[in-house]
C-alpha cells in the first residue's frame, strides 16, 4: 500500500475554544520538507503534554477521505472542513484509513520510518474545536478518528512524499477492529486479551485492555469525552 502526503501540517500552542485552553489542535501546512523526529515534526507543539505527544503519539495521521462525511455530517466553524488540518493531524492522506491500516503497520515517510501505535482516542478539545458539544463521541463512534505513529528512523517529509507499506507485522488488527473492541463489543473477553498481549500495540491501551479483562467492566469516558464546566489549561 502506497499513497501520497497531501499535507504535512504543524501549530504552536494558542488558547483553544471558549476556555481558552492551551492547545496546539490548529495545524497549517507547512511550506516545505519538516523534520522527523522521535518526539515528533520540527515546529510542532502540544498544549498538554500529558495526553499529547510523547514517544508513542509522535506523528498524528488522519485521512482526508473522512473531510466528505463530515462536511455533511458536522457542524464547521469558520470553514475547518475546507482543507488538511481540522483534526489536529500531522499528516494528511488519501487512500488509506482505519479500515485497511494495521496497528503495528510499519511505513516509509518521506525517508523516515514510523509505525502506528495506536488510533487516536478523542477528547473533548475536539467539541472546543468545531463547537459541538458532542464531537469527541462523535468522532468516536464513527471510527473516524486517524491513527498515531512512533518514529522508528528519523528523517524528513514533505507534502508530495510517499507514505509506503514495509512490513505488516499484525495483519488483521487493523485500526477499524480494534475501535470495535474498545468501543462496541467492549467485554469481548478473547479480543481484550489479544489486545493485552499485542506486542506492537502501545503500552497504554494494553493496558488498558489489561484491566478492563480484570475489572470485567468498561472505563468512565466522560471525562475524556465531555469539556468540563471549567477547563483548567
């Protein structure tokens, strides 16, 4: 599988939505080839570092095949759905989405080497974003929601680049079946244990895999899911 970069797209941190929360959610293509580096591309920046960024969320792929659903489907403030970047995404593609991409996936990016980690898990600086109260679930529920990579081999990208398929070490768990697990068929004692013990999956949604098969019951999502009263940056 091989598709073209349609953007590659980076923000500084800027008061976000009606609480002025730090975030660095709103992206702009960038003019030229970007650095790859194993926290992420050069020039990008994450209002909360604590569920943003990091190792395993370094890059953020959203495929701009979901804008067309979207556009008919959400509300769009200012024209968000107009191009690459309404999603707080680094990466902008067509031709490949959770359907057919596999946690673990192991792709060329310009010339550095990434590998997904995980799909994204929306929070509420989505709802801030389109102000919608309900956009975090939505995106959630749809499985529209873009993946994250961890960097292998640094390198640099560029609007134009190729993104190519090297090697599939976890054919079948692709992104769309996990977002199955985690959010519909949440008990699935067998798949939860699968997911446990998915070496290329990232450390924190195995264990949460982990714990929802001990506890026997699913995780509060409102906090993540729903903007507080009184977000605090």
């Amino acid at each position: 599988m091989t598709v073209a970069v349609r953007a590659v797209l980076v923000g500084s941190v800027a008061p976000l939505g009606r609480h002025r929360v730090p975030s660095g959610i709103a992206k702009r293509p960038a003019a030229g080839p970007v650095d790859v580096r194993r926290d992420g591309l050069a020039g990008d920046a994450q209002g909360d570092r604590r569920h943003h960024g990091g190792p395993e969320k370094a890059l953020h792929h959203y495929p701009f095949d979901h804008y067309a659903h979207w556009r008919r489907e959400a509300p769009d403030p200012g024209g968000l759905l107009d191009a690459a970047g309404a999603f707080g995404e680094n990466v902008s593609t067509e031709g490949a989405t959770e359907a057919e991409v596999c946690v673990g996936d192991l792709y060329r990016l310009g010339t550095a080497l990434v590998q997904v980690s995980q799909a994204r898990q929306p929070c509420w600086r989505l709802n801030e974003r389109f102000g919608d109260p309900r956009m975090a679930r939505r995106v959630q529920d749809t499985g529209r929601t873009g993946w994250y990579y961890r960097v292998v081999e640094e390198g640099r990208v560029a609007a134009g680049d190729a993104v190519r398929l090297v090697d599939r070490p976890a054919a079948g768990w692709t992104l769309a079946r996990i977002a199955r697990v985690l959010y519909r068929d949440t008990l699935d004692a067998e798949s939860l244990a699968a997911l446990a013990a998915l070496p290329e999956l990232s450390d924190s949604w195995r264990t949460l895999a982990r714990r929802r098969l001990e506890r026997g019951r699913v995780e509060d999502w409102s906090d993540r899911l729903t903007t507080p009263k009184e977000a605090s940056p």
